[in-house]
C-alpha cells in the first residue's frame, strides 16, 4: 500500500515538477520498509517506460481524466495498470494495494473509482490493448515527438531503437588496466559466483550476466574495477592520449571518463576535469579518491573556458557535450517526458558554441574527440558536418570505413552489442 502511494508520488514530481527520477527515488525509498525499495524502483521505472500505453489504456476506460488536486491519483492509476500487465503481481494483490493506497493519499472518495476502473481492465485487457497499440508511439512507449524524429533519422532501426529504450539495461564494468588484466578481473569475478564476459568493443569493457550490488565486485572499494557502459568506455579509447599529453575533459561529470584515461595512460602530464554542476563534480572527486586518481578538479562552463583557464592550450580535449540522452532512455525512462522538442535545437546551439569555444584551447596538432549519448542526428552527424564545414583548420579522423566528412562519425545505436546509443567523432587540429 504505502509502496503504491509513493511510486504515484514520485511520478508526478518527474512528470508534473519536472525533476528527474534519480534525485526524486532515493527519497522516496527511504519511506519504505527496506524490503520494499526494489519494488518501488521497479513500479516508478516501469510506470515511465510504459506510460503512453498506461495513459491510452485510461483514456479507453475514462471519460474525462482526473486533473488539478486530483492528479495524484491519475498516476496511481497507471501504477495500478503496469503492475497488472507488466509484472508477476498476483492481480488480486496488485488491485487490493493500489486501491488501498488511496487512503494514504487522502483521496477516500475516489476508491470506488479506482477499483472500477483496475476490474474494467482486468475483464477488458485484450481489447483494449488491441485497440491502443494501432498507434506506434504508443505501443513502443514513447512521446510523439521522439517517435517522428526516429523514424525520420532511422527508417530502417526506429523500432529497433524504440524496442531498445524499453528493456532493461545490462550492467558493465570496467577494468581498471593499471591493476590487473581483463582475464584476471575475469577469473576474480567468477571466484565470488558474478558471471560476466569481455565486451566486444575496447579491452576493458566487461559485460555482467546480470547486475549485482557493486558492493560484490571484487576490488570495486580500492577502484580495481568501476561501473561504466561499454559505449562510454570508448572515450578514452578513441581519444588514446600519450604519455606526457595535458588533456581536457569537458562536462567532466561525474567522472568515469576522467577516471578512465587516467588508467589507460598514467603518463599524462594532467587532466583537467571542467563542469558547470557543481553539484555532481563531487562525483568526479568521489570517483578519482576511491581508485586513487589524480586531475584537476574545476567548476565552470565549458562554453566560457577562457574565465577558469586563461592560458595554455591542451594536447587532447575529450568533449562529452550537453546532450538530450536519447541515447541512455533504457536506464533513464524519464528522459522521454523531461525532454521536448524544442530542446533539441536549444541542445544544438549549445553545443556548437562549446565546440568552438575549445577549439581554441586545443594545440596544432592536437586530437578533439566529440561525444554525446544522443542517437538524434542533429547533436550528432548533423553538428559535426556543419562544424568541419565552417573551420578550415579542422580534419575529421575516420573511426571506421564509412566515416567521412559528409556522414561523420561513430553512432552506436541503443542495444547495439548490448550497449547504450553514443556517438563519438574525433578531430585534429591541423
């Protein structure tokens, strides 16, 4: 009961306060018993995932939908309809607690409607089901929005992209090479009974059977491994600095990348970390004390670098720029409903004015490596054809056949090996 009252609780701060779901949860679980903090994950990510579809389903059931004070119960509704149709929930069980959660809510004089409406669909399911999913964006659980510009930058994979953002994401790990090699993290892990095999693309990606509590990981506490997707395990990769090498990292939060070209090359001359949330550089400080990892730490706004670093130019910019993360909506289903369209083009202009802003702060010579967790082609292929096209210094570095200055760059899709969508496009100043 009290589960149910606090998952609608948290969906209408996502969705009517507009805060993300990671600051709201934690809260939120701390008002339960400890027993019951998975299945209020579960109810707020499932209810986000699937809430076109949930909210269809209503709208199939209700003539007019519960607005203003009454809101709240809307959304205990749609955690009412997820648990009926997407978990192993007895229905009786899953009925009965979100009725009872009405109480809680202090909405006594709805119960009745609730209960009828949570009966309706138990009799009607099929039906209704049949019904809503005619309409695609629907049935694949996403804002109409989204939907067009997939299908507009994918004709071919926009279901595949859509069905991708829908499931559960994988949990990888990092090897921290400095330490041990990828077998032997390998071999530790499956001494303490964690399943896991090496990723497809870098040679410190480790893919995990299924997730765990990073507690479990062996030599997780002293940073001999760390918790990042394979896909942004290709930043320092594909940046590949040299010993001796002063490297920028760029909307550094909350440090994994940092960490990670640290431990790939421990030569480097410095790494400077930069980030306009202070808040979340406290993760990158957190990150590097526990592998026992040094950078420079600096709050700032990466479209202004001449205010935190006046002088000097570096060898090696890793730009992770300010992005829509349509890219990571599997681990982050409230990002369909945080965003809109209009950010996009808000998002572009952001990331233009970034992009030419460090350009200045790199050497002649020297490697600019671009990167969103975005799959939408207007932060992505778009923006860097524009950029080449407007800065004759800069040559793009071909990171596979097809990588040419007319179709730049890396896309990998959401589910493509397992792991989430990222782009990477790397330059060099000439």
């Amino acid at each position: 009961m009290k589960t149910r009252a606090q998952a609608a609780l948290v969906i209408q701060q996502v969705l009517d306060q507009g805060q993300s779901l990671s600051a709201v949860l934690p809260a939120a679980q701390e008002k339960v018993a400890p027993r019951d903090r998975a299945l209020l994950q579960e109810l707020c990510y499932g209810t986000l995932r699937w809430m076109p579809r949930l909210d269809a389903a209503v709208g199939e059931m209700m003539d007019k939908p519960l607005k203003n004070k009454s809101r709240i119960f809307h959304y205990l509704i749609l955690v009412g309809l997820y648990q009926l149709i997407y978990t192993r929930i007895p229905a009786h069980a899953a009925v009965a607690e979100t009725v009872n959660a009405v109480k809680l809510l202090k909405g006594t004089s709805l119960r009745g409607l609730i209960n009828g409406v949570l009966r309706n669909f138990q009799r009607s399911a099929e039906v209704i089901l049949l019904r809503i999913d005619r309409v695609p964006s629907i049935r694949l659980g996403h804002p109409e929005w989204l939907t067009k510009r997939l299908r507009q930058a994918y004709p071919d994979d926009w279901e595949f992209i859509m069905e991708a953002n829908n499931q559960r994401p994988p949990m990888w790990i990092r090897n921290n090479s400095q330490r041990q090699s990828r077998e032997q993290m390998l071999a530790r892990m499956a001494e303490v009974g964690i399943n896991a095999v090496a990723g497809e693309e870098g040679d410190d990606c480790i893919l995990l059977e299924r997730p765990c509590d990073v507690t479990k990981l062996p030599g997780f506490e002293v940073g001999d491994c760390s918790v990042q997707d394979g896909a942004a395990q290709q930043a320092a990769r594909l940046l590949d600095p040299q010993a001796g090498d002063w490297v920028l990292d760029a909307c550094a939060a909350p440090g994994g990348k940092t960490a990670h070209l640290l431990e790939r090359q421990p030569g480097l001359a410095g790494v400077v970390a930069v980030d306009a949330d202070e808040h979340r550089l406290t993760r990158v400080l957190e990150n590097l004390d526990r592998i026992g990892l040094k950078a420079q730490v600096i709050h700032g706004d990466a479209s202004t670098p001449d205010l935190w670093w006046p002088e000097g130019q570096f060898d090696r910019i890793l730009l992770d720029a300010p992005c829509s993360a349509t890219g990571v909506i599997r681990r982050h289903p409230d990002i369909k409903w945080l965003r809109r369209d209009q950010d996009i083009r808000e998002l572009a202009e952001l990331q233009r004015r970034i992009l030419n802003a460090l350009w200045a702060k790199l050497k002649s010579g020297g490697t600019l490596l671009y990167a969103t967790c975005s799959v939408l082609p207007e932060e992505n292929r778009d923006q860097i054809r524009a950029f080449l096209a407007d800065t004759p210094d800069a040559r793009l570095v071909p990171l596979h056949e097809q990588d040419t200055p007319a179709n730049p760059g890396r896309q990998f899709l959401p589910g493509e090996a397992e792991m989430d969508g990222f782009y990477y496009a790397k330059l060099i100043k000439q």
